[in-house]
C-alpha cells in the first residue's frame, strides 16, 4: 500500500472522522500539521505571498486560509520525496469510498507512475448525488485503466480542490521545484502546475473521495468568497445552453478518439 498522509490542525475537531474511518480498515496513516496563516501578523503573511501574481491570476489576492492550504501541501511533499515512495494525501475532511480502500490502495506503483505524477481521487464541493451528473459534463478526453481504475485527462483541467490525491515521489520532486519562493497560486491550481511544473496530472472516475462541506464548513470557502465576486442568476441562466453545447461537442471528441486510437495514450505530447 502507499504511504497515506492526513493534514490537518492540530487538535482540529475533523480528526475524529477520518482516524475512525482509517482504523476501521486497518489502515496505516499519518497526520500531518497542517499551517495556520489565520494566526500570522499582517507583516508576517504578507512575507510567504506574492499579491501582485495572485491578482493578476485571480483578481484577487489569496485568502489567509488559500496561503495556509498552500504551505500546508508543500510542507508535505519532501516527506514524500524523501521516503521514494508513493503517497495519497487526504485533508482532514475526506469521505472515502469502500473502493478508495478496495481498488486506490491496492494498484501498482510503478504503474500509476508511468502514467502520472498526481491523479485526483476526488474533487472538493461536489456531493456524491451530483457525481454523475460531473462525469456528463466532464467526460475523460484521454483515458487509460490501470488495474481497477479508470484514470484520465478532462478536457479542461481547473482548480478543483486537493481533498483527497495520489502523487508519486518524482511528482512530489517536481511539484516543490516549481513552487520555491512566495506563494502566488492556489494549491489546485492544476493547470498551473501542469503548465509551469510540468506535472502530469490526471483525473479518477468515478471519485472515491469526497469533501464533508455539508456537515464540515470550511474556513477556506467562506474567506475565498469574501475575495470573490458571486456570478449572477442572468449570467448563470445565460451559461445553461452554452454548457450543453459545450458537453455535447466534449463527447462527440471522446467517441472521434475512441474510433481512431485503440489505445490512446494520456500524455503524448507531455502536457
């Protein structure tokens, strides 16, 4: 099995949960702490940001909770480096499925490795009673299985949150080589990472983790949408048939690649 980390605060009431859930299976894990920017002078957070790069990506400058989510990972990944091995990274408020412990922990390393650096096992603000309706809209363009799981690129990779992925030890080496110095980006920046990192990052369908935000409110999602400005009902009424056409045209290309290429690798031009 890979090596599993859990970040979370120290003494964060979350931990109950997922300890529970791991142990119930017998599984090994480890948390680790995650960092609190919410407890940092003025002068101190604005020492690990970069504003002027987050603005001109975003709009807006990050969130104390979108600094420490960052620092957090990153403090992470040279454990991952070091130990060699392959690691799932979960937060402290993942749900996992039975096949998370059945099919995600069981897979060939080597394997995976060959196929990605980082595959998300999850995405964060999706309920399970709306997976499906995801999948529709966001089918695979590339897909390839790998032991029990279906593992792909999306036609549009976006930040999609981090509650729950497996990363290989080069993907952690690759993934702290871009991201040295001030914090200017979201941690789920993913096409971010793939463009500036070089990170090959790929997607699990279905998702075998969940974000509890129904029951675990986020400190992150509510200062996030202090920073953002909320789209309209008109703009969003507007987008409806724009999305339809946009998924039909998204299938008609998965059915075009399926026809034309019996086995269709993820990454041919190592994007």
């Amino acid at each position: 099995m890979f090596d599993i980390y859990v970040i979370s605060l120290p003494g964060s009431p979350r931990r109950a949960l997922i300890e529970q859930a791991l142990m119930n299976r017998g599984i090994e894990y480890r948390f680790h702490e995650a960092f609190d920017a919410r407890s940092l002078d003025a002068d101190k957070c604005a020492k690990l940001t970069d504003p002027v790069e987050a603005t001109v990506r975003y709009g807006r400058p990050l969130s104390r909770g979108e600094i420490g989510c960052f620092y957090s990972h990153r403090s992470l990944w040279p454990n991952i480096v070091r130990s060699g091995r392959a690691a799932v990274v979960l937060e402290d408020d993942a749900m996992l499925d039975d096949a998370f412990f059945e099919s995600v922990l069981h897979t060939s390393e080597s394997a995976l490795s060959a196929r990605a650096d980082l595959v998300l096992l999850g995405r964060s603000k999706l309920a399970r009673r709306n997976a499906k309706r995801t999948y529709v809209y966001e089918p695979l363009k590339r897909a390839d299985r790998v032991g029990r799981l279906l593992i792909g690129v999306p036609f549009k990779q976006w930040t999609s949150g981090s509650v729950g992925y497996w990363i290989s030890a080069d993907g952690a080496r690759k993934a702290l080589d871009h991201t040295g110095g001030a914090i200017a980006r979201l941690l789920d920046d993913w096409p971010w990472h793939r463009d500036h990192g070089h990170l090959r990052i790929a997607e699990l369908r279905p998702y075998v983790v969940w974000e509890a935000f129904e029951t675990m409110p986020s400190s992150i999602a509510s200062s996030r949408a202090a920073l953002t400005m909320r789209r309209s009902v008109a703009y969003e009424i507007a987008l409806k048939p724009l999305r339809i056409i946009r998924t039909a045209i998204r299938w008609f290309s998965v059915v075009l690649l399926i026809a034309t290429s019996s086995r269709e690798k993820l990454y041919p031009h190592h994007e």
